[in-house]
C-alpha cells in the first residue's frame, strides 16, 4: 500500500475583507462577494512567503508520520511565488526540519498545480521503490494586481505530504494527468503581476482540464461520484469548484468539507492540497476522497485517496486547518495590506 | 554581505540546535567549545523544544532601516521548556498586548533581507499560542 503517511496545512494569521477590496476600488462589495463567492482571503506577515509556509507544513508533516526526517529521500516544493528566481526553496526547507544532505530537491512550477505535481512524483517514487518516504509540498504567496479581480482571490498558504508505505493513513488508489497548450493565465519572466484572458480562463481551461482528468480517474477506477463522501477542486474563486463539481454528478455535501476558498481565498498550488488537508482532518477510516488540481497553461493532476485504520490516529498530531481559518485572524485595511504586499512605491 | 555567518548560523537559527555538556547537562545556546560549569568540551548536539514562554520583552517603535517597515514590533526573551533562554521578535501580535508568562511557540521566518538582491536570511520567531 502506498500513499499519505503524514500531512500538515499552514494558513498566515493576516486577513483582508473582499468588501475593503471593493470599497478601494469603487466596486459593489455585494455584488463581488455574491460574484466571485468570496468574503475574505489569508495575506501573508511580512515575514513570511512559500519557504516559511511550507516548513510550518513540513513540521506538523513530519509529527503526523512521527517519521526520522533523515529517511525522507526527496522533498519537492511546488509554487509560483518561490523567493528566488535561482536557489531552491527545498534547500533550505531540509535543513530547517534536519531532513538531508543525502535528499533529492526540487522547486516545481505549473502556476495553480505546482504542489500536485510535487505530491505526483513523491508518491510515484515511493510507489517505485527508490526511496521510503517522499514529502511533496504545494505552497504560495500569490500577488493579483491592484483593483483586478484576482486581488479578492489571490492569497497565501499551503500543505505538505509525505508519502510512504508503512503506516498508510490515506492510500493512493488511482492518479491521472490531463494536460494541453492553453493560454488562460502566465506571467512573462520580470512581470510582477500575471495575466490572464478574461472569460478564457473558464471553459477551455479550468473545466476543460479539471473534466478531463477527472473523467479519466473515475473510468480508470471504475467508481463514480456516490462513491466518494469527499470532493475537493481547485479553488480560483467560490463558484468555480461548485460548479465543475456539479457538472461531474457530485453533490454540494461531498464538496462542503474541502470548499475553504470562501474564507482563505486561492492559495493556487496551496488550493487543492489545502483543501484535502481539511478532509483528511477530519475523514473516517473508509472514507473515498476525489481530488482534482488545475494549473493555467494548463493541466490537472487528480488522485483517488481512501482512508485508512492509520488516518485518526494522527489528525490531532497537528494543527487542523479549519481552526487556523476560523480562529485567530488579524484583519488589515487596504492600506496595511498594501504594505504587507509591497503594493507602494517606497525609497529603499 | 553577510552570507559567510548566516551560513555557519544555520543550525541554531533554523532547527535551535544546542550542545549539551556531557558531564553536568549544561545546555549551551549556541554551541560552545568549553562548559562554562564544569569545563568539560565534551557536547553532544540536541535539539531545543519549540514551546516557551516571555519572560520579558520590549516594543520597538523606531528600528533601524532593515527593519524599519516592520514597526511596531515585539523583542522579547523567551524561556524554552529546558530552560534555555534566547532573545528573539514575537510576531503577529497585537504588541499593546503582550503580557509577560504568555505561552509561545518558536516558528520558522524570514528575519531580514540583504538589500533588494542579496540573500534572504531565515530563523526563528515566537508566536503566541
Ligand atoms: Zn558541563
């Protein structure tokens, strides 16, 4: 048996209302939050960005499997807010949580679905039998640009999972790639905001790609969506996971435990891994979870998880992401949030 | 360019290694060569727990420039549950109030930048729990 051995979500403390966004800019709050089903997004401290986030993961990770971080053979960081342009996020993460030197490190990119990418090739390496645990991490700090509809969306946090084959607290049954040249959304090289094509983003991108391989899964493990008590999509706003949810036969109750953009925002390579971190903290041994990522460009990843013996004995090990969101916030007004995220021009 | 410390830093500030005298269980943080108890130089290399509590702290208002973006903040020195006592910046509080004996957790966070283009320098902060 392969699959999750340890996981743990990090959330930043800030927030930042929709209806603040909106008054800023001269929109309709109501009409935004009713919109984009959106009232309030996570805004990382000025201390913190994808490194920080992802070992607060790794850590709660790394108690939940109750594992030598010694014996993590390979740690992937996936985002598209990696501090650097050139050195890797990983390295310094293995030595924050005394994983290493002997370790295999990466930083993946994919914009929204850098972190199942990252959990992809972990437990594929796991699965090969070329190393006993592997850790793939999806984390962001994304930036939407002043007074564009991706600033109520756009936000910061993000999950890490190590997987293994001892002590499987969620097992791998099924995975599926869909993956094809679409431009939704990018950033040039030196742009600091991205770009996206308005109404492009829907249709031939996000539900074009999330169908695609969710189609896939549910042929390949022939189930179908009454067979799952889970659902978790990624989350670029409240509606659009809603809404491929239903397009593919499941219901609102499946889909509930795993739908924290509303009041986290999208944490792009944070969205989905954070939304199964939600389930898995709370999910029964037996409990069938369906997971499908999206990343512009574009593609998905999605993953078939059922819940093992192992799963409630390390859910209190660490930190639960829905008290991290619920419990806890710090709200900063527009001014203060255009600080924290290096929005004004200052004399350094 | 401070990139030669950081680096030789790195195992306190990212994972509070600390050398524990062999001989009377003296705990130096950092590392030192020699005991300053019993004299012995033979250490072995532990790892300090992540949970405290403030024995004291003061707010800055007026920092230097690296870090003067950040005001208000909180510096305080917290007692770790071996009894190990470091000096580190408690964040994301409101500092008007903090309170002396609060419970802390030791998080992992950006500490400074070298300017625009150098290196990041990561470490450890306290929380409140
Ligand atoms: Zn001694």
């Amino acid at each position: 048996m392969v699959g999750i051995v340890g996981y743990g979500s990090y959330l930043p403390r800030y927030r930042i209302k929709a209806e603040v966004i909106a008054k800023q800019w001269g929109s309709d709050p109501a009409a935004i939050i009713r919109g984009l089903q959106l009232n309030e997004k996570t805004v990382p401290g000025q201390d913190e960005d994808t490194i920080t986030i992802s070992v607060a993961a790794a850590r709660d990770a790394v108690k939940r499997a109750n594992i030598n971080p010694q014996d993590i053979g390979a740690v992937y960081i996936g985002s598209e807010s990696h501090p650097y342009a050139v050195k890797p996020s990983g390295a310094t993460l293995i030595d924050a949580l005394g994983i290493g030197p002997d370790v295999h490190v990466a930083s993946y990119e994919f914009a929204c679905k850098a972190g199942s990418e990252a959990m992809y090739v972990a437990y594929s390496l796991v699965k090969s039998g070329e190393m006993k645990y592997a850790m793939g991490i999806g984390a962001d700090t994304s930036q939407g640009a002043p007074g564009d509809a991706l600033e109520y969306s756009a936000s910061a946090g993000g999950a890490a999972f190590i997987m293994g084959k001892e002590k499987v607290a969620a097992e791998i049954l099924f995975t599926h790639s869909y993956t094809s040249d679409t431009p939704d959304f990018w950033r040039r090289e030196g742009e600091f905001y991205p770009r996206h094509a308005g109404r492009f983003t829907g249709d031939p991108a996000y539900f074009k790609h999330i169908m695609g391989a969710a189609n896939a899964m549910l042929e390949k493990s022939k189930m179908s969506p009454k067979d799952f008590k889970y659902a978790v999509f990624h989350m670029p706003n409240g509606k659009f996971p809603q809404e491929v949810g239903k397009r593919l036969g499941f219901t609102k109750e499946q889909l509930e435990v795993g739908w924290i953009v509303p009041w986290m925002g999208n944490t792009y390579s944070g969205s989905s891994p954070t939304g199964l971190a939600a389930i898995l903290d709370v999910a029964k041994p037996g409990d069938s979870i369906f997971m499908v990522s999206f990343g512009s460009g574009a593609g998905s990843d999605g993953f078939i998880f059922r819940a093992t013996d192992e799963l409630p004995k390390i859910q209190n090990l660490g930190v639960k992401l829905r008290d991290m969101l619920l419990n806890n916030q710090i709200y900063l007004n527009y001014g203060e949030y255009a600080k924290f995220r290096h929005k004004i021009k200052i004399n350094e | 360019m401070i990139t030669a410390r950081y680096h030789r830093e790195i195992p306190q500030r990212y994972r509070l290694e600390a050398g524990k005298c062999k001989k009377c269980g003296f705990i130096a943080f950092p590392h030192r060569l020699v005991c300053p108890k019993c004299k012995s130089q033979d250490f072995e290399t532990i790892r300090l727990s992540d949970e405290g509590k403030i024995l004291t702290f003061t707010i800055v208002r007026v920092a230097s420039d690296k870090f003067s973006k950040q005001t208000p903040f909180a510096v305080g020195i917290v007692e770790l549950k071996e009894g190990v006592k470091l000096t580190t910046q408690i964040a994301d509080v409101d500092v008007d109030k903090l309170e002396i004996g609060q419970k802390v957790k030791i998080v992992f966070r950006k500490i400074q930048e070298d300017g625009k283009a150098g290196i990041l320098c990561y470490g450890y902060k306290a929380v409140l729990i």
